[in-house]
C-alpha cells in the first residue's frame, strides 16, 4: 500500500496511490458496508456466502444484512466472485484486507469475529473429518481444500496468545487427517505440537493430541514444505 504509487501529475490525487484509490472507495461505502468489510478481511484466500454469513453476522447485523452488504461490495469491485457456479466463492485482495484491518473499529471487532471464523471453519473440519469415515476421502479433501488458507488462519489466532487454546486444540485434532491427505506432514506436526503446549487445554484433549502425534508414522517422503507459521 506504501509502496505502489503513480506520479502522473495528471491524475487526481485518489489514483496516485493504491493506498488513496481504496481509501477513496471506503470512503463512500455507507457505515454498514464499512462494517461489513472489515469483518470479511478476517478471511484468508476466499470464502462462500455461507461461510460470510456465519463470520460477519451477530453484534447488530442478521444473516440477511451481510448478504446484500457483500451484494453490495461485489457490485464496487472491493470483493471479487469465483468462477465456480455450484459453489461461488468471493475473494478481497491482499491490499483491500490489509486496508480494511487497519480501519477504526477492526480492532474492538477483531477478537469476536476472530472467534466466530475459528468457530466455523472448525465446524467444517470436524463434518469432513466424521464424513471421511463413511466416504469417499477425496470428497472429504474437496470441502476443506480450498479453504486451506482460513484453516491456518484460525489456527494461528486460536493458538495464539490472544486466542483460545480449547478451540485451537480440536481444530488442530479435526485437521490432522486433512493435512496427512495432502502431503503436508511437517504441518500436521507443528499444529499437534502447539496445540499439546497450549496453555489451558482439557487433559482429554491434549493426550488425544498426543495420541495423533504418536501414531504418525515416519514417512519416507515427508511432502512438501510447511509454510512460514509464524504469522
């Protein structure tokens, strides 16, 4: 946001920056869809219209609200629509979300909102987990794959500090399997492992967490890198 800049002298001072250009579309969003959009940064790489109602709804917004605000968003081109028609996702840029987080008010609504995305997307992992007992695996990959990016996302802020290890631990456990199905072993490690030093966890839940971690075998190709966890 800093760095991306135009210095025609031509252009009105809204489109010299990436930083003024989206501030000067913030500016004529009404208050709700301000709102609306600061809480839809939380996502991370897409998410569906059920997955926006679920996150963004509650403290003086209904279901119904957050939908015709993200109509509303799409229409100003500050969330973008997926291709996909059976299950369209919507998309906000990397520069929108950083934007939209630095608003006024992102940080009073960070905390609740945070919780409610780690909510759902736990919600997610423990259906496809149950469902691949009973199924097809690679219909269980299918619904969790594309939300990979909110998965670490919840992750992330429920084993933090300012998180909530209870919830971190059972989303760490629901994702074991996903992350073994598809090649990422040193990830499946890492969240086990943070979720078993989490201050706070039931004694259940962590030996159930050491149980996972003690029954992954050595493999001889460990898959792909993890990526950087830090964040």
């Amino acid at each position: 946001l800093a760095l991306l800049s135009d210095d025609r002298r031509d252009l009105p001072d809204r489109q010299r920056t990436l930083r003024a250009a989206i501030a000067w579309s913030y500016g004529l969003l009404p208050d709700p869809q301000r709102h609306i959009l600061r809480r839809l940064s939380l996502f991370s790489g897409g998410f569906t219209l059920a997955a926006a109602q679920e996150v963004a709804a509650g403290s003086g917004f209904a279901a119904w609200e957050v939908v015709h605000g993200l109509g509303a968003l799409v229409q100003r081109s500050l969330v973008t629509t997926g291709p996909d028609l059976v299950r369209p996702r919507h998309r906000m840029l990397q520069a929108m979300r950083d934007f939209a987080r630095e608003q006024p008010g992102f940080a009073a609504e960070q905390p609740e909102v945070a919780r409610r995305h780690a909510e759902y997307f736990l919600g997610l992992a423990e259906a496809a987990d149950r469902e691949g007992d009973n199924r097809d695996r690679d219909e269980a990959l299918a619904a969790l794959t594309p939300d990979i990016e909110n998965l670490r996302a919840a992750l992330c802020w429920a084993l933090s500090p300012d998180g909530d290890a209870t919830l971190g631990a059972a989303l760490a456990a629901a994702t074991a399997r996903f992350w073994s199905d598809i090649g990422l072993l040193t990830e499946r490690r890492t969240w086990l492992s943070r979720a078993i030093d989490a201050t706070g966890v039931a004694p259940a839940l962590r030996s159930r967490l050491k149980s996972l971690l003690g029954a992954e075998r050595a493999p001889a190709n460990p898959g792909p890198a993890s990526p950087d966890l830090r964040h």
